[in-house]
C-alpha cells in the first residue's frame, strides 16, 4: 500500500517573520527611550568608559568620574576668587599710590619721598635725611607727621603685611652703639616699626623690620649723591600673592618653649 504525501501548509509563514520584526522594533524603541532619559554627562563617561574597556584600558569608576567632575568645580571657583581678589588688591595699591603721591605733593616732598611699584608690592622710600641725623636712628621730631600721614593711609585702605627696610650707604661707621651699618640700619628700621604701631596705630601682626646696611643700594656709592639716595628707609606694602616675603607668626608654628631657665 503506498503511502500517501501529506503537504504542509506554508501560508502563513510570513507571521514568524512579522513577529521578530514587531519585537525588534520593540526593543529598538525602548532603547531609544532609555537614551533619551539618561544624564547626557553620566552617558558620555560611560562611552568613554566602555571604549577604555574595549581599548584594554581599565576604566574609571563612575564615583572617581564624579569627584573629579566636583574637583574642576572647586577649582574653577578658587581661580575665580582668587582673580577677584587681585583685581581688587591691585585696585587698593594704585588707591594708596595715588593718596601717599598727594602727600608728597602737598606738603612739598617730592626729594624726600618716592612712591614705586615692585613685583613684591608698593615700595614708599623715605630718605634718610629728613628721617632722621647723620648716624642716629632716633626720628627726628619734624618728620613724624610724615610718618603719620602715610600711616594713616595704609590704615584706611590695606590689610596686608608691611616691610619695614633700612638702608645705608656705603661709608664705614663704627661706634659703640652701631659696630656696622647693619646694626644702624637695623635701629632705624625697628624704629620706624615702634613708630608706625604706637603712633600710627598699625597692628604689630602685619608689620616687621629689616636692616640691609649698605648691601642694596638703589645706585653705586661712587658719589655724594648716590649715597644720599641710598641712605634710606623703605615702606613696603607686600603683595599677597608674593612667596616667602612673610615669615611665620611664632604664635602659630614652630616650637613652643616649655620651662623657663631659673
């Protein structure tokens, strides 16, 4: 008996293929969706992530990528004050600059008293010989208005810590009370600094001395000229942003003395 040839039916194959496509078209728009919904910033770093893998890069972690995200913040904000803050220091030097020029101006100073602009800050240069006698560092009485008057203007209009320099020229001094021109140029400058805080009421945190004798001079020592230029005492209001011009507050750092010698 011969057996008889069943045939399939195939007229409705085309379903299983209509059916697959629906599904990829599915799944095709819920990952459209799902990238449309994602942090744009979180999406790019895991690409960036996911091309490190495939590259044999190890990749970052999501919270690595986020704090170093908050560091440029801060960052940026830090450089951004920190540019205001100079906008406004510089602001403040050419507003002394211009009050202590009245001064001299005023009061007929333009040989005794000089304004100058320094990288490390405003440098008011008073010379010697109104200051003080030939070999003394006790302020003459007629200069202290002087004194006084840029003392008040430094009040009124900075916060910064002062240098207070002394300057002499190059001839020999030697006397009981000065051995060098270091210990006169020294006195002059503590001089001043005592001057400045008890009469000119400027807070003794801000403001120190210095004695240079005759080893800066503004000109050569080689005539009487120069070295009354040189013999001098500098003012110097210190840029902040200057390094290593203020030493450290005893009170803050370093080594606390804990018995006294009897």
């Amino acid at each position: 008996m011969s057996k008889t040839k069943v045939e399939k039916d195939t007229s409705e194959r085309w379903l299983l293929t209509y059916a697959d496509l629906m599904n990829l078209l599915l799944i095709f728009f819920i990952i459209l969706y799902a990238m449309s919904s994602v942090d744009q910033t979180k999406y790019a770093a895991l690409a960036e992530s996911l091309s490190d893998v495939m590259s044999g890069k190890k990749p970052e972690s999501m919270i690595e990528m986020e704090l170093d995200k908050t560091s440029i913040i801060e960052m940026e904000a830090e450089q951004k004050a920190k540019k205001s803050a100079n906008t406004e220091e510089k602001k403040r030097m050419a507003e002394i600059e211009n009050k202590v020029n009245e001064l001299i101006k005023l009061n007929n100073l333009s040989g005794f008293v000089s304004v100058t602009k320094e990288e490390r800050g405003l440098v008011i240069s008073i010379t010697d010989n109104i200051l003080f006698e030939s070999g003394s560092a006790k302020i003459n009485e007629g200069s202290k208005g002087i004194v006084l008057g840029i003392a008040q203007i430094i009040n009124e209009l900075y916060a910064n810590q002062i240098s207070i320099e002394g300057h002499t020229d190059s001839d020999y001094i030697r006397s009981a009370q000065f051995p060098s021109n270091w210990e006169l140029s020294a006195d002059r400058a503590t001089t001043v600094v005592r001057f400045l805080v008890d009469g000119g009421k400027i807070s003794p945190e801000r403001i120190f001395a210095v004695g240079y004798g005759e080893f800066r001079p503004k000109v050569p020592n080689t005539t009487a000229a120069n070295k009354a230029k040189n013999r001098r005492v500098n003012i110097v209001i210190i840029n902040s942003s200057y390094q290593g011009s203020v030493p450290p507050s005893v009170s803050n750092v370093g080594p606390k003395l804990q018995k006294s010698i009897k």
